[in-house]
C-alpha cells in the first residue's frame, strides 16, 4: 500500500485525488518534456492550494465592489468581515485547513488589527464605508488579510516539505522580527530604520537556501529571493484592494493610481514578521539529500573514492 504523503495526512481532500495523480505523473514521467511540464503544473496547482484562504479573500474584494447591493442591511465591510469568518470556519470543519494553520492566522489577524488601528488613526490610509464590525476606523475583515499571507507561507511550508541549509537561528531571527514590528510605529515619531532592518535581514539569511520538492527532487532557491517574489505578488493584491475601493491611500483620494513602490519594501519587512511566526511553529529543518535528489549517487561516488583518499591521508594529503 502506497505511503500517503504529509499533505495527504494534513489535508483529507487531496487524499482523495493522491492515487490518480500519482497515475498521472507516473504516465508524464515516461518522457523528459512531459515530465517538466506535469512539475510545472504541479507548482501551479500547489501554488492555487496554498494561496486558497488569500484568494478567496481577493476574490470577495472584486465581486463586492462589483455587485455589492447598496440596499443591503450589511455594509460591504462587515459583509466581508462575515464571509471571512464563514470561510475560516469551513475550511476547518471541512478539514482544508490545519489547527496549526489556525493558530498562525489568529496571531497575525491579532498583530494586523493592531498595526491597522494605528495606521489609519495618523491617517496612512483609510477605509472606505466602515460598518458595524470595527475597532476604531478598522473593519474586522482586515485582519483576515494579514492573517492570510501567514497561512500562504504556512500551507507552502507542508505542501513543498520546506528544508533548508544556512538557516539561521530562531533566537536571531526573533529579535529581528521584532524590532521590523516596532519600527512600522516608530518611525513616526523617530528615524526610520527600514534600510538598517533590510540590510540586517540580508545579512541574517545571506547564506540561506530554501529547498522545494513540487514532485520527487528537492529544488532550490534564496530565501531572499522567494520573501521578495511573495512580496511582490502581496503588492499586486494590495493595487487590487485599492482599486476596489476597500481602502485608499492619501495620494488615491483624487483619482485612483497604483500603490507607490515604497511599499514593496514595506511588505518585504512584513513578510520576514510573518516567514518568523511560522518558522517558530514549524521549526525549519535542514535539508539532506535523498536518493531522489541525488544522495545515491553523491553517496556511490563517495564510496567509490574512498580507497584514493585513505591512500592520500597515508602519504599526508589532504583530502
């Protein structure tokens, strides 16, 4: 009987479609173009599946702002405050969401709502027809946005089996998070210390590999690189929140234009509080080369060597 995978364990649903995909690629695997692109579109299904709670939260966006009845009782925010709750709860009744997923959403919920009421009390930005279910000018369903990048890289972390090599440890990597956190207050009141915190991060994962599988091998790339990439993408949906009128910024009040670039940087540092929430739950684990990825061989190629090296050591040199 075939060993279900972690994905399969943590989520039931894709249990049910794990035989006839693993059909599937056995059938792609027998040629080397079908192989790539069945991994390609492996990485897309499982990019849809970790992005599930962030899209629909996108996807209420646009349909609200364009069918939203005025007439309703509800005012938009809190309809999308509802729904959000409605759909949290169903992934985890219907099992598409793990507790620990669970967890890391109501901690960065907590910590969004806080930083929003802030913001938006100095006037950084603003929401539009603010309903019943608010903390001062916030809706309640804009946590729910920040809560659903914790459960984007929450959900990537099971479903590509995250190793890595270089990472650095917890116990540095909080103090950063925390000190990203604190200067997104007091910058108002004191010197912004965003490039410092972007130099610091860049130091602290400088030597860092993330490691991916979409299918049987392991890939690779900078951590660096992949917080940037999720960043960027983060920015696009921030331009759709903003073009859907859900909240503005000082220079949109007159027409609407795209989110300044500055903001990339922002949600850069914001990613590092969030990628340190997760990894404290998930403890990151260091990468070691299976069969698959190729350990057989290196292994194979180790062994084979051995009787050269021990005669090397014999004559005093170094391996």
């Amino acid at each position: 009987m075939p060993q279900r995978t972690p994905s399969a364990v943590e989520w039931p649903l894709i249990a049910r479609f794990e035989a006839a995909e693993a059909r599937l690629g056995r059938s792609a695997a027998r040629k080397r173009w079908t192989a790539a692109a069945y991994e390609f579109l492996r990485f897309g299904v499982k990019q849809a599946w970790a992005c599930l709670f962030g899209g629909a939260m996108v996807a209420l966006l646009i349909a609200t702002h364009a069918v939203y009845p005025s007439w309703m009782p509800l005012a938009r925010a809190d309809f999308l405050f509802v729904a959000a709750l409605a759909i949290q709860l169903a992934m985890l009744t219907l099992r598409l969401e793990s507790l620990d997923e669970a967890k890391v959403i109501l901690v960065y919920h907590v910590i969004g709502t806080i930083m929003e009421v802030f913001k938006t009390d100095i006037g950084a930005w603003t929401y539009v027809g603010v309903g019943i279910f608010r903390v001062g000018g916030v809706p309640l369903f804009s946590g729910f946005m920040y809560a659903s990048i914790g459960s984007y890289i929450a959900r990537c972390w099971r479903l590509f089996d995250f190793r890595f090599t270089h990472h650095p440890r917890l116990v540095a990597l909080a103090p950063l998070a925390v000190a990203i956190y604190a200067n997104f207050y007091a910058h108002h009141y004191l010197p912004d210390l965003r490039y410092a915190l972007m130099a610091a991060a860049a130091l602290l994962f400088r030597r860092t590999w993330i490691w991916f599988r979409v299918w049987r091998v392991h890939r690779r790339m900078p951590l660096l690189l992949g917080l940037f990439l999720v960043a960027l993408f983060v920015w696009i949906a921030e331009n759709i929140g903003t073009r859907t009128a859900t909240w503005i910024y000082p220079h949109q009040h007159g027409a609407w234009s795209m989110v300044r670039l500055g903001k990339l940087g922002s949600w850069f540092l914001l990613l590092i509080v969030s990628y340190a929430l997760v990894a404290a739950l998930n403890r990151p684990r260091a990468f070691a080369k299976s069969p698959a990825d190729g350990g057989a061989a290196d292994a194979a190629r180790r062994s084979a060597a051995a009787p050269a090296l021990q005669a090397g050591r014999g004559r005093g040199l170094r391996p």
